[in-house]
C-alpha cells in the first residue's frame, strides 16, 4: 500500500472545487466534517484540508491540525475516484488519537 502524500493527490483548482460545493454531499464524524463527490474515473482520490481562521486564530495552530489531519489520512487512505473536503470543526486541539479515530469512522462511511 502506497503511504505517500503526493501532488497529485491534492485538489487543486477552483472549478474542482466549486464542483466539490455544489454537487457533493456531506457528513460529519466526531471533529472532522467531510464533503464528497464521486468521480467516474479511477485516478486517486485528491484532498482538501481546511481548519477555520475564526477558531484558531493563529497560524501555528491551525497549521497543526492540518499535518495531524493530512498524516491520519496518509496513513489510512482509501481507493480511488472520490473529492475529499475535510473541514476540522472543534473549537479546540485535539490530539492526534482523537483526530485518527475520527478520520477512520469518515473513511469508513464513504461509499
């Protein structure tokens, strides 16, 4: 199983992304809030993290969560052909555990 993190697996692109807003379809497990959209081809899923400036008002902190929640996922990465948007909801850091366990329960529900 391939556990790298590459470019390509990135959602880049305003046109990628307003697609991910308007057709795609959202749920929550624990701190981490997903939006998905399915994709026809069978290239690998690419990501979108964000953690909301008006929690975490610092970038340190912010830039903290997105590395938990970018190696959570790296190390448990489904298939392929989906847009993932991870939104970090809490108001508060949690710790990497935490933040694992949540993304297990998202990777999980996908269909």
């Amino acid at each position: 199983m391939d556990t790298t993190f590459p470019k390509s697996e990135r959602l880049c692109g305003k046109k990628a992304v307003e697609a991910l807003f308007e057709r795609g379809k959202v749920f929550q497990a624990g701190c981490l809030r997903c939006r998905y959209l399915l994709r026809e081809d069978t290239e690998p899923s690419r990501v979108v993290i964000s953690v909301p400036k008006r929690h975490f008002k610092r970038a340190v902190k912010r830039n903290l969560l997105k590395r938990r929640i970018r190696e959570s996922y790296r190390r448990q990465k489904p298939g392929g052909g989906a847009d993932l948007l991870f939104i970090y909801t809490s108001r508060e850091v949690l710790p990497y555990e935490t933040i694992y366990d949540d993304m297990t329960r998202v990777l999980e529900a996908l269909p």
